[in-house]
C-alpha cells in the first residue's frame, strides 16, 4: 500500500534513517507522527517536514519506559484519529565485544532493541486492532540474523525480536494486522560514522530509507538489504562454524585497543 495520505506514527525518528525517510514520503499528504528522546532533534524534522507540506507531530518519550509509550500511543492515536502505519524504529548497535561487556552492558542492549519494540507493539497491536488493522514495522538488522563479531549482545537483542514479530504475524495476520521486519545491513549513519567498526558493503541513509520505504510499501513480511551484505551473512551462515568463524574474525577483527563502547 502506497504511503500517501497515511497516518504513519514512528518511534526512533530525530535522526538516522527514520527521519530520512520521513523526509522522503513528506510531500505525500501523510500525516506522521514522531518520537524519540532527543526533542531538539524532533523539532528540527518536524519543522522541516511540515516545511514540505507535511502535517508533523512529535513526542518527546523515551521507548525503554513502557508506561511512557502507553502514553504516546494514546496521545497519538487521538492527535491522529486513527494509525494507520506504526514503525518502530529505535535502536542502537554500539561496537560491543562480549569479553569486554558487563553483564549490564549486555542487558542494556536488550532494554534498547528489544524491550523497545515490546513497549510498542503492546500499544501499537491495541490502537491497530480497534481500528480494523493496519501495518507494525520493525527496523531489525542483518546482526540479527547471525552472531558477528563486535555486534553479539545488540544482535541477540535483535534476532529476539525477530522471533517477536514473527509470532505476532502467525497470531494476528488473520485481524488484518500486518508486520513488516527491516534488517538492513551497515547504514552510514551519524551516530556509528566514527565507532572504528569495519562496514563492508555500507550503504547511504538515503539508500537505507527508500530501502525500508519500498519494503513497507510493499508490506514485505521480512525485507533484507543490501543485497551484497544480505549474501554475505547467507553464505556465512551456511558454513559450518569451523570455517565461518575464521571468515568472521577477519571480517570482523577484534577491536584490540579500542575502548568498549556504551550505548549513549
Ligand atoms: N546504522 C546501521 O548500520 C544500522 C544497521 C542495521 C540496523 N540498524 C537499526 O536501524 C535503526 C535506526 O538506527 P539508525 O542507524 O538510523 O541510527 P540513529 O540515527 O541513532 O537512529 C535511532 C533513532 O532511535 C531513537 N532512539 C534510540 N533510543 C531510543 C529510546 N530509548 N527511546 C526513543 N527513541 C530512541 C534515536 O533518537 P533519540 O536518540 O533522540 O532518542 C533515533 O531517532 C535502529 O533500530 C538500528 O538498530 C542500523
């Protein structure tokens, strides 16, 4: 379904590729909703996408605190009359060695990419179904699909939610509610750009939004890219373990010096 004249809500949205591609659909009639932490950063893209014709609202909330998305999806859903399009977006995948990490740095990734999309879907799923269904998009990640070096405790985060949103689809396909999983590969965006992790076959935030764009439109079920890093992870993944984790390693090379790097 085209996304034109939609009212889109989209949490994880003042920056990186969520707001990109909010940008990219601003001239469409939609109406979108924004959330994230930063407010600063929300107010520079809805100015802009109302700049472009766009009916923009935003909300300041942090997504790892459920009552506050409660909150958020009710204000939302009221502000809006209806969603319609649901994306939950926010995340972070810091570069994380797991020799490195305190058990709180590696709970802290699934506080951030999973229990995000839990604190949203149970919303979401209740705004949805009231009125009649509609589309739940998850950004995932290619790290979700395979343990890689340098990304373990943010990809085990990522590939339980996968397993989420896959059991939602089985449950609620038949209540007209669609679910949509992105797993780009690496994105250049700001917030990783000097992180020191190796990024083969990176691809441009403009990319990785139409990207998600199209796959949203075409209400794909799970929508991998780039197509040269979804191949990658697929051949690695059907290496037995002996060969693959040699590849992964160099792929991947230890961070030796570098200083683990928290989420912020
Ligand atoms: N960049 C990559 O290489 C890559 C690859 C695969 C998948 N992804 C996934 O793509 C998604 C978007 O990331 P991005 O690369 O576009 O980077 P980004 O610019 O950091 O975007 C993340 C967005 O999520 C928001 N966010 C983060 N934590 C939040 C929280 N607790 N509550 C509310 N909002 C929160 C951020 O805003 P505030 O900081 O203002 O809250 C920001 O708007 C993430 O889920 C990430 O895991 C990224």
């Amino acid at each position: 379904m085209k996304l034109e004249n939609r009212k889109i809500l989209i949490v994880g949205a003042s920056s990186g590729i969520a707001a990109e591609a909010a940008f990219q659909i601003a001239d469409r009639g939609n109406m979108i909703g924004l959330v994230a932490r930063r407010e600063d950063k929300l107010e520079q893209v809805s100015k802009g996408l109302s700049c472009r014709g766009c009916k923009a609202l935003h909300w300041a909330a942090d997504a790892t605190d459920p009552a506050e998305m409660t909150r958020v999806f009710r204000e939302a859903n009221e502000a809006m009359r209806g969603l319609e399009v649901v994306w939950v977006n926010a995340g972070q995948g810091p570069d994380m060695s797991i020799a490195d990490c305190s058990a709180s740095d590696l709970t802290s990734m699934i506080r951030l990419n999973y229990e995000v999309l839990v604190n949203c879907l149970v919303p979401a799923i209740e705004c949805l179904r009231k009125s009649g269904g509609g589309q739940i998009v998850h950004t995932n990640s290619l790290a979700g699909l395979l343990g890689i070096p340098r990304q373990g405790p943010y990809g085990a985060a990522k590939a339980a939610a996968k397993h989420l949103m896959d059991t939602a689809r089985a449950e609620l396909e038949p209540e007209n509610l669609r679910f949509t999983s992105l797993f780009p590969g690496f994105v250049a965006t700001e917030r990783i750009a000097n992180d020191g992790l190796p990024k083969p076959h990176q691809i441009s935030v403009e990319t990785a939004a139409r990207k998600s764009l199209a796959a949203i439109e075409a209400e794909k079920r799970n929508a991998c890219f780039p197509l040269a890093a979804t191949s990658l992870v697929g051949a690695l993944k059907a290496l037995p373990q002996p060969v693959r984790n040699p590849l992964l390693r160099r792929i991947l090379p230890s961070s030796g010096s570098l200083p683990n790097r928290p989420p912020t």
